[in-house]
C-alpha cells in the first residue's frame, strides 16, 4: 500500500526546500515595516524592557496592553476598505511571533484579538453577512479591544430564547483578553441542544469579567472566568445561529487559532534559545574539565547548541508551509472543498507538534547549558518553559499525532472541530 501524499492547494506550493519558503519570514518581516513603521519594534523593545518583573508580578498589563492599542497593531489584519491596515495571515503571524519572542502573554492577547477579528470575516450569521464591516470598521476606528468568551469546552453558558434575541446565563472559563476587553466573542447552548456564537460588549449589563486566572505561566493572558447574569444578545448579533452547518470556509477559523499557539510557541523557542546563547556567550563560565577557558568554546556546549536550534528551524519551516496553505485556503473563500479544509489542518497538525517540541524543549534544556547562577531570578529565565508548559496544554498534541498517523496509514483527513 503506497502512503497518501498531502496534496497542497496548487501545484505551485513552496515546500520548506523552495526558496520562496525560505524567504517567508524576510518577506512578512518587510511588509509589517510598511505597515507598521517602527510601531512593532518599538512596542517588542517596550515589552521586553519589562517582561522579567510583570511576569513574577502577574496581574493585568493595562499600561502594556495600552502600548499595544496606541501602536496600531489591533487594526493589523482589518481590511483598508474597513479602515485597517490590510495585513494578511503571514504578517499577523509574524506580529505575534516577534512579540512573544519577548512576551508570550501579551503575543497571545494580542493573537487572540485578531482571532475573534477573523471569526466575524468568516462565519455565516447576521453579525458577520450583514454587520461584519461594521463591527471591524468600529474597531479599526475606535481601536477596540476584543477578548474570548468562546471556550468550546466549557459548555455551563446556556442561551434561551427571549424576544427578539437571547439571554444569557452562565459562565465561560478560560476567556484570554476579557479583562480590559471592549468586545467579547462568545458561544452559548441552547435548550435544544444546539449552539450559536455571537458578540457581546463587554461592557454590557450583566457581563462580569473576574481577575481570576493564577496559572504558573503566561500570567499576564487575562485567561479568567467571565459570568453572564440575564445578558442580552440580540439576533443581529449571532455570528452564528443554533443549528448552522459551517462551510469549510468557516471552519478555518480552528486553524488559524491552532496556528496561533503555533507561533506562540515557535516564538517562546526562539526567544529561549537568544536568551540562552546570549547568557552563556557574555555570563557563562567553562567547565574544568571542557579544557578550554570560555564557554562558546566548550564542544559540548556547541553541540547541545546545534542540537536544539535545529528543533527551532525544523518547527520554523514547517510553520512556514503551513502559513502559506493557509493563506492560500482563506484566499478560496466559499469554493474550498472539504478536502482542500482537511489539507490545511494536517499541515498544521505538523507544524503544531514541532513549535510544540520545540518551545518546551528548548525553554527546559537552556538550564543544562547556561548552569546554576542562570536560575537566578534576576535572569527570568525560567519563564520560557513555564509560559511554554501552560500554554501547550491548551489541547492534547497527541491527538495531532493522531491525525497524522491516521492520515498516512488510511487518508482520513482531520473532521473539523474546535481543535483540528
């Protein structure tokens, strides 16, 4: 039996040996400059500038998130013709990966705002056909904020029917960016058992938002419980009404939130292994017995170095094809295929697993290479792995080795869920 073979979108696809491929990140670094300015660097160079103290602190960044909100970033990947600055899926990705180089917590409220962003472009309710430009227009104008209150796990916020909208009772853990939010996106079941997904101001009469989230990692994600007393959704603003079928055009939006932990992850990696080198090229010390009197020198330091950038370039230029697919699927709109959907989740099932490896490895293995005095708290060091270790829990990356394994042993291509 001869093994399927992943057919990408055209024929024309970059592979990580092409080129184009190679030149991905290059390509989306230059185009956030022409978007952005300086914006970009000069808010990473104002993260990082804190990052060590507020992540012991935790809490809510409320001055760093207004940082983020003055620089023009929340408008990124608003169309111009809504007022935006038109930044396509290669350049959000870049955004949130160079940022959490130096502050996954604020990369990852940063990515979940666009997130909700991309679900009122892509699903089918009244909110998204009929008031879709409104909404990004409104938050391109106003810089509004927007957090999560979609959880599909957490199923305890229920909807009933009341008039000419909906009510809503309950409770939504894990709502990253609700704290300090101007919009919420939010899913709720019904009576009948179905499910609908709607936008609610924050703000609105009955929403409260709890500074409930005390994880050991990306302590500063606004990740709380919010509460729903007898809130008021009305039917103009369901993104998607109980009972919808979603096209596989909707169903993008779980891939561009998997690639979103993606490169939180690839940056958590990246940003470990420059801080790693960087300690034991100006800080480290050279064992005894290495023989040699600095620490760059010392063989086994060179190798254990190669040996865990090489998990950070595998997962960069598998991330990269799995960006270019994805960008291409957007690009198809309503004549993507079911197939061509599945397509998309498998390439970044592969790039998931290997950020995945890769920020976990590298934010643990650094200690073996920069030794003792690292583990200072003046260094923060530690705050690659933890950041990495909660963050990586957000869904089992054994069930996207499941997937692949399924794909290449009988070409059943991933069933569109929240998670794949």
């Amino acid at each position: 039996m001869t093994a399927p073979v992943l057919r990408r979108l055209d024929d024309a696809s970059p592979t990580s040996s092409d080129p184009r491929a190679a030149d991905a990140d290059a390509h989306a670094s230059s185009a956030l400059t022409q978007l952005l300015g300086p914006g970009l660097d000069r808010v990473v160079e104002q993260l990082a500038a804190t990052a060590v103290q507020r992540d012991r602190e935790g809490g809510h960044a409320a001055e760093q998130r207004e940082l983020i909100r003055a620089s023009g970033l929340l408008a990124l990947t608003i169309p111009e013709a809504h007022g935006g600055l038109g930044g396509g899926i290669p350049e959000f990705f870049e955004a949130v990966r160079r940022i959490a180089r130096v502050d996954s917590a604020l990369a990852h409220v940063l990515a979940f705002h666009h997130l909700q962003l991309y679900g009122v472009s892509l699903y089918g309710g009244p909110a998204a056909t009929a008031h879709g430009a409104r909404h990004l227009r409104e938050t391109a104008e106003q810089r509004l904020f927007w957090g999560n209150a979609l959880n599909p796990a957490d199923t305890r916020l229920t909807a009933t029917r009341d008039g000419a909208g909906w009510r809503l009772d309950g409770v939504k853990s894990f709502c990253s960016g609700a704290l300090g939010s101007d919009r919420l996106t939010v899913s709720a079941t019904t009576g009948e058992g179905a499910f609908l997904i709607g936008i609610v101001p924050t703000r609105r009469e009955g929403v409260r938002v709890e500074q409930d989230w005390d994880a050991f990692g990306q302590r500063q994600t606004d990740s709380g419980t919010v509460r729903f007393d007898a809130v008021r959704l009305d039917d103009d603003e369901l993104l998607q009404v109980p009972g919808q079928s979603p096209t596989p055009r909707a169903t993008l939006r779980s891939q561009i939130a998997q690639l979103v932990m993606t490169h939180l992850y690839l940056g958590l990696g990246e940003g470990a292994f420059d801080e790693a080198r960087r300690y034991t090229a100006t800080r480290g010390r050279a064992w005894p017995a290495s023989g040699v009197s600095r620490a760059v020198d010392d063989p086994l330091v060179q190798h254990r170095y190669g040996d865990l950038w090489l998990k950070v370039r595998a997962a960069q230029a598998v991330s990269a094809d799995a960006v270019d697919l994805l960008r291409r699927a957007l690009e198809r709109g309503d004549a993507l295929t079911a197939q061509e959907r599945g397509e998309v989740a498998l390439a970044g099932a592969e790039a998931k697993v290997l950020a995945h490896r890769a920020g976990v490895e590298v934010g643990s293995q650094l200690f073996e290479l920069t030794g003792a005095r690292s583990t200072s708290a003046e260094f923060g060091l530690d705050r690659f792995w933890r950041n990495a270790r909660v963050h990586t829990l957000h869904d089992p990356v054994d069930y996207k080795l499941r997937d692949l394994g399924r794909f290449f042993l009988d070409g059943r291509i991933p069933d569109p869920t929240a998670y794949s």
